[in-house]
C-alpha cells in the first residue's frame, strides 16, 4: 500500500512537471493612462493599475502581448524592443473609443527615424493611434518601419511630419490600411506614405492630403527603390503640391506593383506618375 501511495505521488509530480513545461504562457493585455491619477510604470498594467507611458509598454510586451492606450497626450518617443511572432503579434492599439495622442514637440526625432519608430521587428500591430508633430529634421517621421517583417499599421492619424507620416524601408510583408495621412512632408524631404526596397505589401483604403510645401519632397503614396509584388488601392489622395501616387524605379527594378480603386485629385503634378528618376 505504501509502495502505491509513493508510485502514484511521484507519477503525479512527473506528470505536473509535463504539464507545467507544455502549456505555454498566456498572452497578456497591459493598459496604459497616462490620465489616471493611479497611473505608473511601477504597477502591473493592469486596467485599474494601468502604466503611465507607452514606452514601458514597449520594453515589456512579448510575443502575444497586447497594449490598450487610453486617452492622453503622451509627449513621448515609442521604439519597441521585442517582436511578436507567428499568429501572436505584438499589438499597440487605442482602448476603446479612445483617440491617444503621441505627441512629438520637443522630442528630438532625428533623420530617418519616426516617433514611432521600429528597426529589424517582426509581427507587430499598430492601431488607432494618433502620431503628431515631428519636425526635427527634414526626415523626420511620424511612423518608420526599417528592415521589418509582418508589419500592420492600421487606422492611425498622423499630422504635421517632417518627413512622411508613415515611412517604411527595407521590409517584407506590410500592411498599411485605413490610415488618415495629413500635413505630411511638411517641408520635409520623401513622401507623405513611403514604401522603398520592399517586397510584398498592401496599401490600401488610406487618406492621404493636404501636403507640406513639396520644396524637397511631398508625394502622396510612392512605391519606389526597387519595391515589388505590392497593391496600392482604394486609397483617396489630395491637395497635394506634387504627384498623388508615384511609382519610382530609381536605380533599382521596381515591379509587380498593382495600382487599382484610388480617387486622386487636385494634386499640383500627375495624379499618378510611373517613372524611372535615375533614367
């Protein structure tokens, strides 16, 4: 009997053992309120005890991991630290019915870089956020996405950018959806949405108007620098000072892009252009 008793112990305690190594950790929700007068870095996220700045949230979250940003001016700089993965992306979304301001006055953004701003990431989402004001040098961002993969920017508003309100290089696998685009290269240099050296992306059902100056740049959507097998459709782009969708070889093969769907007027150039600027 007691041989028993110690057999069926030790095989529930491999058994215990198994289950703990196989099922894996649950993704978690952390919430951000920078208006909550509860609201700081050293509680655990959680919606009564929520975070004070996105930024935290951004060197925490992993694989899964989601972030509700409540209503709030976050006068802050947003670089991710770690990717998602496979069916369990990393997500930086509004909360509910919210509409939470990142606000880059007095933020230095340097060139070729955004407020928010991500290098060699994978599997992250963005959606519903409002990026503003970031005009430290002529190519400054508001969103910028290098060398990335399995990317979604979705339903933000970006305003009064240096440079494009949304810029993505050297990446596989994009999709820009639903974004309103406005003041973008405001006298800055690139395009107010950019998609350069990319393969396989979507830019679709965005808005895109009222444009910078186009002293040094200003294009509404431009595919460009040897991007391929991309789709640019139902897309509203105007008001613009210079070309509204632009396809540009440069010095690289750019190809496999469908243009389809789009209304673009009153633009100060072609409404679409497709050229090879290096000849």
């Amino acid at each position: 009997m007691n041989k028993f008793i110690k057999s069926t112990g030790a095989l529930s305690l491999i058994l215990l053992t198994f289950l703990c190594i196989a099922v894996p950790s649950q993704a978690a929700t952390y919430y951000v309120a920078q208006n909550d007068a509860a609201a700081s870095n050293a509680n655990p996220g959680t919606e009564n005890l929520p975070w004070l700045t996105i930024q935290h949230a951004a060197e925490t979250m992993v694989a899964g991991d989601m972030v509700l940003i409540k209503n709030g001016i976050y006068n802050e700089r947003v670089i991710p630290r770690n990717s998602g993965g496979p069916e369990k992306y990393i997500v930086y979304a509004a909360y509910s019915h919210d509409t939470p301001v990142i606000e880059g006055n007095g933020i230095n953004v340097l060139s070729d870089s955004g407020l928010f701003h991500f290098e060699d990431k994978r599997f992250i989402r963005i959606n519903g956020l409002t990026i503003q004001n970031t005009k430290t040098t002529h190519n400054s961002n508001g969103i910028y996405v290098a060398n990335s993969n399995h990317v979604i920017i979705e339903k933000c508003y970006t305003h009064n950018t240096a440079s494009s309100g949304i810029g993505v290089w050297d990446c596989e696998n994009i999709i820009i959806d639903n974004n309103e685009i406005a003041l973008a290269c405001n006298d800055g240099e690139q395009e107010c949405i950019t998609i350069a050296l990319t393969d396989q992306f979507e830019v679709k059902n965005n808005h895109v108007y009222n444009g910078g100056p186009g002293t040094f740049g200003g294009e509404g959507i431009d595919v460009k620098e040897g991007s391929a097998n991309g789709k640019i459709y139902r897309n509203h782009v105007h008001d613009l000072n210079r070309v509204g969708i632009y396809v540009d070889a440069w010095d690289k093969h750019t190809s496999h892009i469908d243009v389809y769907q789009n209304i673009v007027h009153d633009c100060q150039a072609n409404g679409m252009a497709v050229v090879s600027e290096a000849g």
